[in-house]
C-alpha cells in the first residue's frame, strides 16, 4: 500500500517560515500530481496548493505569493515552502497524491496523516 508521510510543522511566529514535507512510498508506477490541503478547527477542508507531475501549480488566492510547492519526482516527495506565515495560516495540513499504483494502471488517490501547523506570537 502506499504511505504519505508529512513533517515539518510546528510552531511558528508571525512572519517566519516552515517547510513542509511529503513523502510517498510503497508500490508507485507514477504519481500524476500532488498537493496540500489544509483544515483549521470549525472549518472546511481547503486546497492550499497543488502541483502536477508536468510541473504546473496552483495556489489558493490566500497562500499566493507566500507559498511555493515543489516536486523532487525520484524521491516521490512534494514540499510546501511557507514564507510570511499568518496567523490564519494555523491548520493541519495534509499531502496528498493522485498516482498510479498497479501496472495495467489504475488511478487512486492518498493522504497523510496530517501535519500541524501554528502561527502564533
């Protein structure tokens, strides 16, 4: 089966900067794309920023200009750099994938375990 790992939170004041890392194993012929979610207390799940395997991204109006994903492919890990971290930054935050896991290929999606995340002074 395949695994997601997230790490990489923490604890962080206003202004600072985390990254965040993903790493996928297990039996993985190609992983279309890859992304993060993130989820504050007494709200809904949000699409923080994704990337597909083509090198595309796509980031929440939010998070623009502050966060960069990245994809190192070999190592099937995505990454979040989080720059200029705000307070309503403060949320779990969960990698997820689109991949192929069986050869003829069948299409499947995974997610972490979740990473907390605390912007706080």
């Amino acid at each position: 089966q395949v695994q997601l790992v997230e790490s990489g939170g923490g604890l962080v004041q206003p202004g600072g900067s985390l990254r965040l890392s993903c790493a996928a194993s297990g039996t993985i012929f190609r992983i279309n794309a890859m992304g993060w979610y993130r989820q504050a207390p007494g709200k809904q799940r949000e699409l923080v920023a994704s990337t597909t395997s083509g090198g595309s991204a796509n980031y929440a109006d939010s998070v623009k200009d502050r966060f960069t994903i990245s994809r190192d492919n070999a190592k099937n890990t995505v990454y979040l750099q989080m720059n200029s971290l705000k307070p309503e930054d403060t949320a779990v935050y969960y990698c997820n994938a689109e991949l192929i896991t069986q050869w003829p290929p069948v299409n499947g999606v995974s997610w972490g375990q979740g990473t907390q995340v605390t912007v706080s002074s």
